[in-house]
C-alpha cells in the first residue's frame, strides 16, 4: 500500500515537473505578447483607423499576438505574395515565353503571357531571338487571353499611369511607352513605332505631360518645352494588331496574324529564369509583372488564359492551409476587391518560408527595411535591415507584411494591415516602423 502511495506521489511530481516546463517554454512568447498588446494599445496613432496585426514565432510555430487578426482588410501590394508563392509552386525554374509549331514554310506562335519578353530590365530575349533567328514565315496566333485589358476591379482613370499597364497575352517593352528629354531638349520616344502617335495640343500649354486617349494610341503633349531630365512611362492600348505591328518592327521582319486554336504538341520557348521574374516583381512592386505571371501560371493549365480561373485553381490547389478564406481577384493587389485577413498573410508567408526552404536567399528577394526595394525608406538607413517583407499601399490602406529578425536572432512573420485612416500615410508608416523596431530591439 505504502508502495503505491509513493508511486502516485512520484507521478504527481512528474507530472508538475512536465506543466512546469511547458509552461516555462511558452513563457518568452506569452511575456512577448503581453508588451506587444501594451504598445498597440497606447498608440493614439493606431486608435485612429481600422488596425489588424498578427505576430508568429516561426521556429516555435506558434501565434504570439494578434489584433483582429481574423478580419478581412484591402491588403493592395501585399497581394503579390500569393502570386509569388503560386509561382514557388507552379514556375519554380524557368518562365515559358512562347508556344510555337512549325508548319511547311511557316512558324505560328502563341503567347503565354510572359512578362520578361523585351522587358527593359529583366532583358528576355531568348524568345525574341529564336524569332529572330528563323527563315521560316512568322505568324501570330491571337486569342488565348480571355480577360480584359485591365483586372477586375482596377481604376479606369488610371489608365494613363505607369503602375497600371494593360494585360494581353504577348506583352511587348513592359506594355509601355518610356518618354524622355534629350540633352538638346527635344522628346525622344521608346518604342520609336509610337513616335507618329504623338500629337502636340496647341491650345494647351500646362505643365509638360504626356496625356494617352483612352482608347486609342494617341497621345497628346502640351505645347511648351519638355523639361529638363524629364522622364514619363505611359502604358500602350494593347491589340493584337499593335503587338505585330510593334514585333515586326523591332524584329525586322514580317509579322502576320492567324487564326488558329494552338495544338496540344505545340513546343515551348523558356526566357529567363523565374527567381529574377519574382524578384523584380516583389522589390519595386511591379504590377505588371505580377498580373502578367497569373497568365503564365494559366498557360501551365492548358489552352485559356485567365486570370480568375487560375487564381480558383490556385486556392484549391496551394491554399487550403489558410485559416481564412481569400477573396483574391488580381495579381498585383490593384483591385479594392481582394480582401485577406493578418492570419492568412502570416501563414502564406509561413508557405513561403519552406517553399523556399533558403532564409538568405528568400530575403534576398524581397524589400529589406533600409535598404532595398519599397522598403528601402521605410525605415533608417543600414546595412543590417531587420524587416524583409512586402509593402501594400493605395489610398487610405497601407500594409506590411513579411519577417523580422530580433537582435536576438529570433525570426517573426508578422502582418500589420492598416485600412480606412485618413491621416497622412507617412504617419502610419512612422507608426507601424515604430512598433516593428520595438519588436526587433525588445526580443
């Protein structure tokens, strides 16, 4: 009996000693939670506007804090990190550029939406050469995108502005026409194909600006002198005519057009290696680039190409881990329409983290605080950022989402989503680089 005894008592010790460690492990992170929570809520700042955050510890994964987490906010630019990690996923090597089959005397080409081709600083030309390059006849295929020119959901006002280039399925020199003044203070125009669309509005002597018609490649200038050093980016109206037209001349040679549904044996031509395609999309937050690769993503799936089906695709596919259900309708996060919540941004970034299965190189390719990309001025100049993430700006939402490193070398996600404030961005900016510092130097 008396061994007994001392049996249940020697379990019962044990048994303290195990609810001792556990909770002497989940320790750090509740103390963390509680200085966390105190800083949200003695920002008058934060007060101000709708705030959601969630904090993850990655090596412990577990949840540290969170404020509304489970609410859904415009997440902008965030959005990018669901068409990089599709990309992990779907284009882990290589971007495909063209389809193409060779017939008798001729060579009948498909687009598959790839955004590299004579992209001026991602430089893909192994397709662009390989048409090049051929004796045989050259022929469009037109008719695989099924989209329209702008996503759903985007600002048509917008259309005469750099960050807003229309979709097509072959897109050429980004989708856009690049306007400078020379040294003699002339206008020079890229691609030159476009220079006899340019009108001068002699009635109209404003500041310089180049002003595209909506639907037409017509663009109108104001009749006084183009600045100095000035430089503008203003998207083309795209059509399968304008893409030939644009082809031919730059390849010099003839481009015709054909109708002709693109076989299941047609061969691909591969451009540039996908890592430098989602680089450039993540640091400058390129929207071109990002609502192009959901072509490319598409053109994996089959003969159409659209953006609303694959991303469905994606979701069943990829996305079933999220807590929350995504409404997700473009690449680029232009749209109001997408809608994520903090936990689901932490755990797609969680995703990414072993997708990529390298914290050096994943770092690398996205915005560092300080340092590079649309993080670079966020926070204080260094050589030694501590936030690598995604920035998500439109008006009156501004986002960031992404990991911190502690100067204890603890690696965090975090998303912090800022919606619906109508103080200046720059102080919610200051606030949210606030309380990401505190984080970094506190644990």
């Amino acid at each position: 009996m008396e061994n007994l005894s001392q049996r249940y008592k020697k379990q019962f010790i044990y048994l303290i000693l195990i609810t001792a460690a556990c909770f002497s492990a989940c320790a750090p992170n509740r103390i963390i939670a509680h200085k966390v929570k105190k800083e949200f809520k003695n920002s008058a700042i934060i007060k101000q506007y709708q705030v959601g955050f969630a904090l993850f510890d990655l090596a412990k994964k577990e949840m540290i804090f969170q404020k509304d987490a489970d609410k859904y906010y415009t997440p902008a630019s965030n959005t990018k990190l669901y068409t990089f990690y599709a990309g992990l996923k779907m284009m882990p090597d290589s971007i495909p550029s063209l389809k193409y089959i060779e017939k008798g005397d001729s060579l009948i080409f498909w687009g598959t939406g790839d955004p590299s081709f004579l992209h001026t600083e991602l430089k893909g030309t192994k397709a662009f050469n390989f048409l090049k390059s051929t004796n045989k006849k050259l022929f469009f295929a037109p008719g695989r995108y099924t989209g329209d020119f702008y996503g759903n959901g985007w600002q048509w006002d917008d259309y005469n502005e750099y960050y807003q280039a229309e979709i097509n399925e072959l897109p050429l020199l980004d989708n856009m026409v690049l306007v400078n003044s020379t040294a003699a203070g002339s206008m020079h125009i890229l691609p030159q194909t476009f220079a006899s669309c340019f009108v001068k509005d002699s009635l109209n002597v404003k500041p310089f600006k180049v002003s595209r018609d909506f639907n037409s490649n017509r663009f109108n200038y104001p009749n006084t002198v183009i600045p100095a050093k000035y430089a503008q980016q203003i998207p083309y109206k795209v059509s399968s005519s304008t893409t030939v037209n644009l082809l031919s001349d730059t390849l010099n040679k003839y481009v015709g057009i054909i109708n002709m549904k693109m076989p299941i044996d047609a061969k691909t031509i591969y451009n540039v290696k996908s890592d430098s395609v989602f680089k450039h999309m993540l640091l400058p937050s390129d929207n071109f680039i990002a609502e192009q690769l959901l072509l490319v993503y598409a053109n994996k799936l089959g003969e159409e190409l659209n953006s609303a089906k694959v991303i469905n695709y994606i979701e069943k596919q990829y996305l079933s881990a999220l807590p929350d259900k995504p409404k997700w309708v473009d690449g680029s996060g232009l749209s109001r329409g997408n809608l994520f919540t903090p936990r689901d941004m932490v755990k797609l970034l969680e995703l990414i983290y072993g997708e990529v299965n390298n914290q050096e190189k994943l770092f690398s390719m996205l915005p560092a605080g300080g340092k590079t990309g649309t993080l670079k001025n966020a926070y204080p100049k260094t050589d030694s950022p501590f936030v690598f993430g995604k920035t998500g700006s439109l008006s009156n939402n501004h986002n960031q989402s992404g990991y911190v490193v502690t100067q204890k070398g603890k690696v965090f996600i975090f998303s912090f989503m800022n919606n619906n404030f109508v103080l200046p961005t720059a102080d919610v900016r200051k606030e949210m680089v606030r309380v990401m510092t505190y984080i970094h130097e506190n644990f």
